[in-house]
C-alpha cells in the first residue's frame, strides 16, 4: 500500500476512497488485500471501483451527463427492472393458481 493510504483510517472521504481505488486499477493492490488491509468488505470496495467506472465513463463521453441526468436515467432504469419483475411475479402466481385448479380437478 502506498504511503497516501494509513491502515488506520477511520472515515473513508471521496479522496482515501479515490486513492484506494486508483491503486487498485494501477495494480498496486488487489481488493482482497485492501480489503483485509483496511478491514472492508469486498463489495464494499468493489461498490467504490463500479461508482468510478460509471463516472469516467461519464466524463470521457462527447456530451457528459450531469449529476440529475445520471441520477434520472438510473431511476427509470430501476423503474423498469421493477416492472418487469413485478410482472414476471404476477405471471408466476397466476401459473401457480392454474396449476393449483388442475390439480384439484
């Protein structure tokens, strides 16, 4: 671990965050090691390197998104998975029912 990174730390700001997480892409550590190191939980860790990469990807494009764009798309994104599993749910329980009267027939 490079010097930037205390194994004492007790509040994890954006830039301790930033750091950790740039030395993991830069193969300095692993998430494990950070992980043991730092006494985090792998997804945790793995949390912080996901929101880094959404936001490069965000900040390298032609016409970058800002914060409320990204936080609607997100939105409508989740929205839709909802749907889908709510709709997958109720398809299941009316197959549940049909199966449950042909069984009692």
């Amino acid at each position: 671990m490079s010097v930037t990174m205390d194994e004492s730390i007790k509040r994890w700001t954006a830039k301790r965050k930033m750091a950790l997480v740039v030395e993991i892409m830069q193969g300095k550590t692993t998430v494990a090691e950070a992980s043991r190191s730092f006494d985090l939980s792998p997804s945790e860790i793995e949390g912080w390197i996901d929101d880094a990469k959404k936001c490069m990807e965000n900040a390298l494009r032609a016409n970058p998104l800002d914060i409320r764009e990204q936080y609607e798309k997100q939105l409508k994104d989740l929205q839709e998975a909802y749907g889908e599993a709510m709709l997958e749910l109720r398809a299941r329980k009316k197959f549940q029912a049909l199966m449950e009267r042909e069984d009692g027939n």
